[in-house]
C-alpha cells in the first residue's frame, strides 16, 4: 500500500475518530455536572497511570516485533501476557466491590489496553484498516452505550459512563482480532509454565520506563490540580481542554507509526524517508490550531455552552502538537536504531521539568499553570531529542 493510501486511510479513520471523539465530549459534557465531569477527568487520569504497570511495554513491543516480523519472540511473549493482564483483570474485580466507580475505571481501562494491544499488532502486520478503524469503533459502542444509559435513567454519571465504555472496547477488541493474531496469540496455547516476568526482558523495560514517563507527564496534571485544592470548575474546564488536544493528537500520530514501518522495510537515509511524513504532520497540525483558532469561539458557544471560557486554553494547548509532531518522528527513529534507554533518559528528564514546573505553577495561576508546565515540558523533551538525533547522526556520518 502506497503512503498517499496509508496515509489516506488513516486520515479517514482519523476523521471519523475525531467525529465520534467530538459528539462524546459533546454529549457527556452537557450532560454531565462539571462536578462528575471532573471526577471523571480525574479517574481517566488515575487509571491512565496505573495502566503503566498492566502494559509494562507489552503493546509497544507487539509493535515493534511485528512490524519486525519477529514472530517466534511473539509467540513466546503470549506466555507472560495472559497470565499478566488476568492478574490485573481480578484487581479490578476486587476494586469494583469497594470502589465502584474506580473499579469500573480499572476494568474499562483493562479492557481498552487490550484493543490498543490488537491494533499494535494489526499496525505492525499492516493491516492498517482494522487499526485505524478500531478506536472509532470503540469510541462509537462508547456514545452509544452513554446515550442508551442517559435515555433509560435521565441521568448520566460516572458509573454510567465507565460502564459503556467497558462495553465498547471489549467489543472492538473482539472485533479486530485478525486470523493471523489468533494464530500468533492464541489463548489456547499458552504456557503457564514458560511464564517469564515482562521485566525480564530488556525491550519491554525500556518500554515501560518510556511509558512511565510519557504517560506521567500528560497525566499527572489532574492528580496535581486535585491535590492542590484547584476548583472542580476549574478542573473541568481545564480537563475540557485536554480532551480536545487529545482528539487532535489521534489525528496526527498515526503518521509517525507510517514512518516507523517504512523505516524498517527500506535502506534509504532517515532524513531523505522523513520528509513527506515531517510535512503531512506539519500540515495537519497548521490545519488543526487554525481551524480551532477559527471556529473555536463558535463551537463553544453553540455546542458546549459550559464551557465558552475554555477557548483560550484549548488555542494554547494545541500549540503542543508541534512539539508533539516533531517528538514522535524523533522517537519513532530511536526505536529503529534500538536506541529506547536514549528516549527513556529524555522523558525522564521531561517527567522531573513536569512535576517541578506544575508545582510552583499550579498555585500561583491555577489551571493555567498546567499548561504553561506542558508546553515547557514538550519543548524539553523535543529539543533534547532533536539535538541526540543530530549528534548521532554527525557520529555516523564520520
């Protein structure tokens, strides 16, 4: 498949996604007290991290092994998957009897990381439609299940929409098991005995360190506004925001798993490869701050009347997204050279300027301060690794 229908079949998924992703944010937050809306905001977060641990870099791993074409280490890897995430999955059962909300949380969340699972593997076989096509599946199952709760009850609360969204990602991940996944991950042939701990394995460590950071430092914001007494308003309008630079990150990122494949499939110079992907990024997320900056103020207004005081924060969040672009071309040619710790150090080093910066930020200029913390803490991260790439490269070249 060429990179114009690659890239085309992402972007329509894509479109689709951001569709679904829009008409969510729009039902739950006008139907949702911004009081439920940012204990949502707050459990996503939570889960999100404590997610690190389930994952341990098992999903970035199936991608890079697939897309490598390393199916006897695969195979060997279903062994410590299953037994691993059905440990957690019974956590979850346990939590849900003391927690509800959070133990619906952890098993939705559970369950998402196992779509995300299958379409890290679709995308390293190439199947690129059953990738992009699985999380606007998910999301969709997702509205509806949300729309048929608020219809039944009146009401939609947190429960109600932790619940639709177990529905809809168990559903899709059932969905998009390829027969050529069930073949490499059959349930049916695992090992009990060959189960080998997933720290074990120097990939899947570097990939959890990776993880553990690059999901800290865009998570960790909620956990500080909650533990430094910001307004549950506050909270919300400043969770609104994120969810729409989340949205447009789904839009941009698949670009960089294109160039991650073509890198491996091909003996050209990384720069000369790197071209047309840098340039589609970049003209999507020109696009994107534009079409933002545009319509914004209208689509707050006429869509999401709660929120109208979100606009400048949104526009200034999704200045991130250039940052953002250039970090996952950067880190997506780290893996090709297997050069993971590099990125780790990187995010690491991120992660500290994250926490240092919303500390002294958050309680001088409330939700403003996280975001003034993630875009120093995005152009830490991609500056380091654009000057580590150029370094390398010089070394190479000599």
């Amino acid at each position: 498949m060429s990179l114009s229908r690659q890239a085309s079949t992402y972007a329509s998924f894509s479109a689709l996604n951001v569709a679904i992703s829009y008409v969510l944010l729009l039902f739950i937050a006008n139907v949702m007290s911004k009081e439920h809306y940012a204990a949502f905001g707050f459990y996503s977060s939570l889960m999100s991290m404590l997610l690190i641990a389930v994952n341990f870099g098992y999903k970035e791993t199936f991608f890079k092994w697939a897309s490598q074409g390393r199916i006897n280490d695969l195979t060997d890897l279903r062994n410590s998957f299953y037994p691993w995430l059905f440990g957690f999955f019974c956590i979850a059962l346990v939590t849900v009897v003391s927690n509800l909300e959070a133990g619906l949380a952890g098993l939705g969340f559970i369950s998402l990381y196992a779509l995300t699972a299958v379409s890290g593997l679709n995308r390293g076989f190439e199947y690129y439609v059953k990738d992009a096509s699985a999380i606007p599946t998910y999301r969709g199952v997702w509205l509806l299940g949300c729309l048929l709760i608020w219809w039944s009850w009146g009401e939609l609360t947190v429960v109600g929409v932790f619940s639709a969204a177990l529905v809809g990602s168990s559903f899709a991940c059932l969905l998009f098991v390829t027969p050529h996944i069930k073949q490499v991950m059959n349930p049916f042939s695992v090992s009990v005995r060959a189960f080998q701990a997933p720290w074990r394995s120097p990939v899947m460590r570097h990939f959890f360190l990776v993880e553990l950071a690059t999901v800290a430092y865009v998570r960790v914001d909620m956990l500080f506004l909650k533990g430094l007494n910001v307004s549950d308003n506050a909270m919300a309008e400043y969770y609104f925001g994120i969810q729409i630079l989340d949205a447009a990150l789904l839009i941009i990122a698949p670009v960089s798993y294109l160039f991650f494949n073509r890198l491996n499939r091909s003996q050209s110079l990384w720069y000369r490869e790197s071209v047309p992907y840098v340039a589609l990024m970049m003209a999507l997320v020109l696009g994107i701050v534009g079409g933002w900056w545009l319509l914004g103020n209208w689509v707050l207004t006429v869509m999401f009347p709660q929120y109208t005081q979100s606009f400048d924060l949104a526009l200034s969040l999704l200045w991130v997204l250039l940052l953002a672009a250039g970090t996952l071309i950067l880190s997506h040619l780290l893996f090709h050279w297997d050069d993971e710790w590099v990125y780790v150090k990187v995010c690491f080093a991120g992660l500290a300027v994250c926490v240092v910066t919303q500390a002294l930020l958050i309680p001088a200029l409330s939700e403003w301060g996280a975001v003034w913390a993630r875009l120093t803490t995005e152009s830490v991260i991609f500056v380091a690794l654009l000057l580590f790439v150029l370094f390398k490269e010089r070394e190479r070249s000599v």
